[in-house]
C-alpha cells in the first residue's frame, strides 16, 4: 500500500480553500456563502490532520485542534443560519446586497 505524500492533501486543501474563498467573494446568497466557509474550514481541517499524521514529529494535537475547529464550524453554522433566518423574517430575501442596511 503506498502513501500519499504531503503535498497531495496540500494541493486538495487549496482547492478546497480557494473554491470556498472564490464563493465567499462573489456570490449573492447568504447560504451558498456560508456553505463556502464551511470549505474554507474544512480545507484548514485538512491541513491540521495532514501536517498531524505526516508532519516531522507525527502526534495527535493537529487532529485535537481539527476537533474544535469542527466545533466552531458547527457553532457558526448554527449562529448564521439562526441569524439568516431573523433576517429573512423581515426582509423575506436572502441576497446579500438587501442587507447593506439592518436598520427596517
């Protein structure tokens, strides 16, 4: 069984990344941007646990902080879709560009 090198999962990752940093920047929906940051996170997960298992000293702590990088990810999951929602509530869109002004 052969092994995948470092800059496999690097490349993977900035793929990842950039997608979601691409997304991130130039889409109007607020839900398509969150779901790019969720890739851009999870790129930096991949990195964290690449770096852990085939880095020069290999040990567990790149993989602990993927954890509570997941964790947060989660926690802004949940506190942007809460936030999308109140905000669709009133102003019964979900493009970007209606929220430049949150006052109603």
């Amino acid at each position: 069984m052969t092994s995948i090198p470092v800059s496999g999962y690097l490349t993977v990752a900035l793929l990842l990344f950039s997608i979601g940093l691409f997304g991130a920047l130039t889409k109007k929906n607020t839900v398509i941007v969150l779901i790019c940051i969720e890739l851009m996170l999870n790129a930096v997960n991949l990195n964290l646990v690449a770096f852990s298992r085939m880095g020069a000293v290999p040990s567990i702590d790149g993989q602990i902080f993927a954890l509570f990088s997941i964790a947060v990810a989660a926690a802004e999951a949940a506190v942007g879709l809460a936030i999308l929602l109140a905000l669709y509530r009133n102003r019964k869109t979900v493009k970007i560009t209606e929220f430049t002004n949150l006052k109603h």
